[in-house]
C-alpha cells in the first residue's frame, strides 16, 4: 500500500435522500494510513440533528484529529463555521478524549457552549448546542473501497 500523505484522491458532488434531497459535496484522503470521506452538509442544523444526521447517513460528525483532517474540514466549510463532533468533556463523538497537542481553540475559546464548529482559518469556537450551523460529515467507505482496489 502507498502511502498518499494528505493528498485528495476523490472529489465529487452527489445528493442524498432523507426526508428530502440535499446536495453534498465529498472529498476523500489518507491521513495516518486512514482513508476518511469528509462530507460537507449544506444545510444547517442544531448540534444534536447535525450528529443524528451523520450517524443516519454516513458515521458520525467529523472528527478532525490531525493538522490534515483539520485542513479539509475548514477547507470544505469555507468561509461559513460548521459543526465538527467535538462537544461537551472534550471529547470526540466516536473516539474519546482530544489529545492536547490538537486543541486549535480560536482566540478566547473556549467559551460556554458545550459544542465545537470549525471556522475558515480551521480554530475551534465553542457554540450553543442548540444553535444551528452547516456541518461536516465522515465516513470510513472510501477506505474500504480504495483497499479493495489495491487488491484487486
């Protein structure tokens, strides 16, 4: 297997259906031998929809846990701030606690919200939970994908 560093391997736009159809927009690479499809949602939603929503469509929120990750993800939200899955003790929604060295607080954060968006510069600002914001999805499929098409 060879390693792609933070190189994307995938970008396209396609729709999904839930209640109704929304447009996203993936973008795929490797960070750590880990190949995560980052999903940038266009809508906006609360925290905990936002969550629900990934968890019903793809994983989970995204978990941005190296300077990679953290760069696609702020690339993708653009100039808007999107949920990421980092609330309350510090912890990531699937994996536990932040690992010191990745805490990309914004000047004065956190604040008093228990949730985390990602701005355009890629820090972290705390948010009300119930305010509500575009999001950024992942998904661990390319990973699967792209493995079986180094086998085969």
């Amino acid at each position: 297997m060879t390693p792609l560093g933070d190189t994307p391997i995938e970008s396209f736009s396609h729709e999904t259906s839930s209640r109704k159809l929304k447009k996203i927009r993936c973008f795929s690479f490797q960070s750590d031998q880990l190949v995560r499809q980052l999903y940038f949602i266009n809508v906006t939603k609360s925290w905990n929809d936002a969550q629900q929503h990934c968890r019903d469509e793809y994983i989970d929120l995204a978990i941005v846990n190296s300077s990679a990750l953290i760069q696609e993800a702020q690339k993708r939200a653009g100039s808007t701030e999107a949920w990421i899955g980092l609330s309350k003790d510090w912890k990531w929604s699937q994996t536990g606690a932040v690992q010191s060295s990745w805490f990309k607080w914004s000047s004065g954060q956190p604040g008093t919200g228990e949730c985390v968006t990602i701005s355009s510069s890629g820090s972290w600002s705390t948010r009300q939970c119930s305010a509500t914001y575009h999001f950024v999805c992942y998904n661990g499929e390319c990973f699967r994908l792209w493995y079986q098409g180094l086998t085969n």
